[in-house]
C-alpha cells in the first residue's frame, strides 16, 4: 500500500490549475497554428493569430488567459494501492483551488446558491470532482477550468432509437451552429452517445482531455469524428463568429451502452480557452 500525503496532492492541484489558466496547451496551440494557413477569411486569420499571441502573453507575463476562469472540474483516477493520509482527497484538491485562485489571482467563478442569492463563494470551491478507482498505486488527475459561455452552449437530448446516425450528426451540428459566437470559436466539441441522460453529459465532458486529433479506437466512431469536423467547418461561425472556415479544431465522442429504447446524447463545447491539463503522483 502506498500512502500519498493530503497535503502534496494540495500543492500538486494548486500548481496544476495555476499552469492551466496561464498555459493553453500544446496540441491546442498546435491546432490553432494550422488553422491559420488553412483559414480563408482574412478576418479569421487575423483573430487566429489574436489567440496565439493572447496565449503567448499569458504565458510569459503567468496571467489568466481569459478573464472567466472557470468551473473547477476534475476527473481522478485513484489507484487501489493508495491510501491518502492527512486529510481527504476531496478536501484536498478542493484546498488546492482555492490556493490558486488566491495566488494566481483568478476569478471567483462560483455561486453558492444557484437560484436564490446567487452568493459568490469566493474562492472557486467547491470544484466539481469525479473519482473512479483503478488498479495500481498511483493517482492521474485531470483538471478543466470550464467557462462560462460555452458551459451555457452546451446542451443533451434524449433521441429515439429510430434516429440513429443522423438524428445524432444532425444534433451535434445543430448545438454547434447555435453556439456560434456566444462560445467563442474555434471549438473543441465533445460529444457523448449512451449511456443514460446524466452519464452521457460526463462522457461529453470526458472526450474533451483528448489529445487534439487523437482518434477513437473504434474506426467507426473515428469516422464520425472526422466527419463532424468537416461538416463543422462548413457552417461558417469561424474564429469568434465573424465567419470563416475555422469553426472547430476538433470533434471527440465518447460512447457507452445504452438501454435498449434510449439514445442520448450530449455535446460540450469548449470554447478556444481550452484549459486542460493533466497529472499523474
């Protein structure tokens, strides 16, 4: 049994959100560099290379990248081998975010009560945290600071069965074109298929830590991802919504079983601020 202390996986968090806000990550730059010699607006080219440059003074100057920083989100696989000493896990990473926003001077993001006050919590926590447990003794942590406005972009439909392919492909192009500028574009759009109403919004969710381009391993669902792209392209939104060729940088499905007279599905959009990063104690 490997014991990791409480307060590691603290200063772990705290430096990893720290390095999300301030560093978009590579693929992504990658990505968007592409896209400006393939993009054939002049105005689209023109806001891609706006977001490169945006990036580089993040980085260099270790600043938010964008002023929403976000919803906490973790994914965190726990090795079944570890035990945790010191405290919780849960208290843990939650105390890591609240050290970086201190820190880093990140925007307070979250509201206590959704309906009612509305009151700020100061301090991003609660994070959003989905545990599973594996075998080893190691932990993998993944972190997401999810924005606002392509978080409000995102949406999850219960399909029959009889709509099959192309009521899903219809679906997801519908989401995206809707999002428009309101998310802003370039997108990374992930998409969940199975599953039921609640598990496929996580599976969306999930897709998005692919590597940009890293396809499915069933050939069929890597098909469709690369056939999303394309249509996606082709609506025209373009880098912020001023129209262009550069809608998205990347489709990813993730798909579960699912109950015999169920299809859902969902689609989370991650706007061009795509924090995501990822650790492994």
């Amino acid at each position: 049994m490997r014991e990791i202390q409480a307060s590691l996986i603290t200063e772990i968090v705290k430096d990893l959100v720290m390095d999300a806000e301030y560093n978009l990550p590579e693929d992504f730059i990658h990505a968007i560099e592409k896209s400006v010699d393939k993009e054939e607006s002049p105005i689209g080219k023109e806001i891609l290379n706006e977001i490169l440059k945006n990036a580089q003074v993040a980085s260099k100057e270790k600043v938010a990248y964008c002023q929403d920083t976000g919803y906490p989100v973790f994914f965190v696989e726990i090795g079944q081998d570890v035990h945790i000493v010191g405290g919780s896990i849960r208290d843990a990473i939650n105390e890591g975010v609240r050290k970086a926003t201190k820190e880093g001077y990140l925007r307070a993001s979250l509201a206590f009560d959704p309906v009612f006050e509305r009151k700020n919590t100061g301090d991003n926590t609660p994070a959003l945290i989905y545990f599973d447990i594996v075998p080893g003794d190691k932990i993998r942590i993944k972190f997401a600071a999810k924005g606002g406005g392509s978080e409000n972009q995102s949406k999850q439909i219960m399909l029959r069965p009889a709509d099959g392919l192309e009521g899903v492909k219809k679906f997801v192009l519908k989401c995206i074109a809707n999002a428009g500028p309101n998310a802003c574009p370039p997108f990374t759009v992930g998409v969940g298929i199975g599953g039921t109403f609640d598990y496929s919004a996580v599976l969306a969710k999930k897709a998005l830590f692919r590597h940009i381009g890293e396809r499915h391993p069933d050939p069929k669902i890597a098909a469709l991802e690369e056939e999303l792209l394309v249509l996606a392209n082709q609506l025209g939104v373009g880098p912020l919504g001023f129209g262009g060729t550069t809608t998205a940088v990347d489709v990813k499905i993730e798909i579960a079983p699912v109950h015999i007279a169920s299809l859902p599905v969902a689609v989370n959009i991650q706007c061009h601020a795509s924090r995501h990063k990822e650790i492994e104690i």
